[in-house]
C-alpha cells in the first residue's frame, strides 16, 4: 500500500514538474502546420520588450520581435512580421540576425510562437522543410535551398533543436 502510494506520488510529481522544467512534446508537423495562423521562415531584425499585463494574459510573453521574411508556406505574411513570444515554460527565444523557420498562432488578433511549436534554426528544421515543400518567395535574398529526399535521409535529429533546449555546449 505504501509502496504503491509512493509510486504514485512520484508519478505525479513528475508529470506535473515537465512544465517547469520547460518539457514538452512537439506536435506533428502536420498538426502544427494545420494549428499554425503563419509558417514562414526569416531573419530576426530586431527584438524588443514590450508591457505586460499584470498578471501576464497568456499566450503572450515579454518580448516582440520582428521578422524580416523570406518564405511563406502558409497564410499572407508581409516583408515584416511581428512575433511574440510566448512566456512561462513555453517560452520562445530569438537571436538577433539568426533565420528561423517560424510556427506562429494567432490570439486576439496577434501572432505568437512557443518552444512547443516546431520553431527552430532553419539549418535544423530538415523534416519540417521538406515535409512543407515549396513556398512562396517573398524576399529572394533570403531564399532557401530545397530539402531534399537524400538531405532528409542524411539528416540526424538534433539535441537542442527546438527553442526550449540549450545551445550546443550550454550547461
């Protein structure tokens, strides 16, 4: 009786723990892609912070930032797109002048993205950008490769891959 209460407590605990320790589980890309407002892939200009309510209306998190756009697979991005990234656990982080292939939702009229949402480095989003095919080009100068089906074959998954990881060599 003991033992399974125990068991059971720490069950518990750690399915209740994954949020806090900015855990979890990426959806399919199909799934994402169907979710998704916006899939675009562009380079961060700039990120700034911006007001929170108090207390903070989720989805939105303390920084916006905008995207200079390259490609667009789904929904009518413009040269510029603003993105806010969400807070808590699910927290997105950019880096200025770093291409991303961006998942954004929509809430209350603006865009927004998570770490739970497929958004990752453009180098690293091989099977979303296969799987997604051709896109609309917006800015050539900003215009991607095509995957391939022996890019996708050579490709190996990526610790870190998703915003809610560590760089490589972070502790």
């Amino acid at each position: 009786m003991v033992r399974n209460a125990a068991t059971f407590l720490l069950v518990a605990l750690l399915v209740l723990a994954q949020p806090a320790f900015g855990v979890c589980k990426q959806p399919s890309i199909e799934k994402m892609y169907e979710e998704s407002e916006v899939v675009f892939s562009g380079i961060v200009e700039s990120c700034e912070t911006v007001e929170e309510a108090s207390p903070p209306q989720w989805p939105f998190g303390p920084q916006e930032c905008v995207f200079r756009v390259g490609q667009v697979w789904k929904g009518g991005a413009p040269v510029q797109v603003r993105v806010n990234c969400a807070s808590g656990h699910e927290k997105a982080s950019f880096t200025v002048g770093g291409q991303y292939l961006v998942f954004a939702l929509q809430h209350e009229g603006r865009l927004f993205t998570t770490s739970c949402t497929r958004t990752t480095k453009v180098d690293l989003a091989v099977p979303e950008r296969f799987w997604l095919g051709e896109p609309t080009i917006i800015d050539a100068a900003l215009k991607l490769d095509p995957v391939t089906e022996m890019d996708l074959e050579n490709w190996e998954p990526h610790e870190g891959r998703y915003l809610d990881a560590k760089p490589d060599g972070e502790k």
